[in-house]
C-alpha cells in the first residue's frame, strides 16, 4: 500500500493579502504550504524545502518572472517542481514576455479566478509530477 504524501504548495506573491488568503484555502484543502513575498524569498526557500507545486505572480518587484524561471531551471533538484502562475497579467502578455517557454510552467490562473480553478490546476499539477516521478522508479 502507497503511503499518501502530503502535498506541498509554495505560494509566491507580494500581496500579503493575497498571499495569506490562498495559504488558508489551501491548509483548509490539506496542503502543506510554503509562503514567499518575492522572487528572491522564493529562491532562499527553495534552497531549504522544494515544493510539488509553485503558484507564482508575474508581477513583484524585485526579480522578474523570467529571472526566477531561470533560477529554478538552472538548479537540478527543482527539475520536477511544476509552476502555475497565478497572475493579473493576461495569456497574451506572458507569452510575448517568453514566460510560457519554460517547460516547468503547466498552467495560467488569471486573476480574479475562483477557487475551484486554483484547485483543480494544483491538482493536475500534482498528478502529473507524481505519475512522471513513479515511472521513473
């Protein structure tokens, strides 16, 4: 029998109500979360605990999206991490950005968006890092 893991979320987003809002529904959904304001915060915590998934803003100050996207992929132990960007930038300006190049993104919450919608992107997120982690064994 499979031991159940649980599921870890890092939540990155300078809004600290955002931030602490999305922290709650996801405890209360049986997440173990992972909370950074920025993009440097994010890549202090990553050295220490690496999530399943990231729910990544586009738009903090400090680094950009693209810098942090280069940051997780330089570093091989965050090789499985998948990233969903959970942003008020819209589709079309990320991908002229380049922010969708990444193979690591596999989804795009624009915001306002409901919480079914962040659940079900994590979840699908999960299912398929754990079913390309289990065949690899």
């Amino acid at each position: 029998m499979r031991k159940v893991k649980t599921k870890n979320v890092m939540i990155v987003d300078d809004e600290p109500d955002v931030l602490d809002t999305i922290a709650q529904i996801l405890v209360r959904n049986g997440y173990k979360i992972i909370k950074a304001k920025n993009g440097q915060e994010c890549l202090d915590r990553l050295k220490e605990e690496i999530p399943d998934v990231i729910l990544l803003d586009i738009m903090m100050p400090g680094l950009t999206a693209k810098e942090i996207l280069k940051a997780i992929e330089k570093d091989s132990r965050l090789s499985r991490v998948k990233i969903i960007f959970l942003t008020a930038i819209h589709m079309p300006e990320a991908e002229e950005g380049g922010l969708l190049a990444s193979k690591q993104v596999v989804d795009f919450i624009e915001k306002p968006f409901t919480i079914r919608r962040m659940i079900d992107a994590i979840e699908n997120a999960i299912c398929c890092f754990q079913i390309l982690n289990d065949s690899r064994i």
